[in-house]
C-alpha cells in the first residue's frame, strides 16, 4: 500500500482536550477514523501523533488528502 485509502470525503469533528495525544490514521485503513486503529500494520504508513496545545472543538481529515496532515483543509471536495 503506497498510497493511503479515501476513508471519507468529509471531515470528522471531534473535540480535543489540551494536553492529550491523539494518533491521526495516515492509512484510511483505521475503522476508529479518523484515529489509528493499527490498520497500517505490514505497510509504510505510521500515525502522525501529536498534543493538542488548546482544548477546540477541529476537523480531522478522512480523505488522507490534506495539505495541513491530521486537519481538514477542504481537499476532500477536489476527489
């Protein structure tokens, strides 16, 4: 698998808390999207982890297509 899988062609919004690591699926394999599951498990694709620095209410991307990678940046609607 060299390309990620279109898990959507929306954004999932979810609110993360300030402080808490979260594991964005860069796979499109996760069926917890848009958090990693371990689907990438035998392939090249790893979790892009990251700490939210404030508690917001954001837009993860679902179609792997996204130029900001974890969020949202409308490239679902060019698919």
């Amino acid at each position: 698998m060299d390309q990620p899988k279109v898990a959507g062609t929306s954004p999932i919004r979810v609110e993360l808390e300030a402080g808490k690591t979260y594991a964005w699926c860069t796979c499109g394999e996760s069926t917890n999207q848009p958090f990693c599951d371990g689907g990438h498990k035998g392939s090249n694709f790893k979790p892009l982890v990251f700490t939210a620095e404030e508690t917001k209410t954001v837009g993860l991307c679902t179609c792997k297509a996204t130029g900001n990678p974890g969020f949202c940046d409308g490239s679902h609607k060019q698919l």
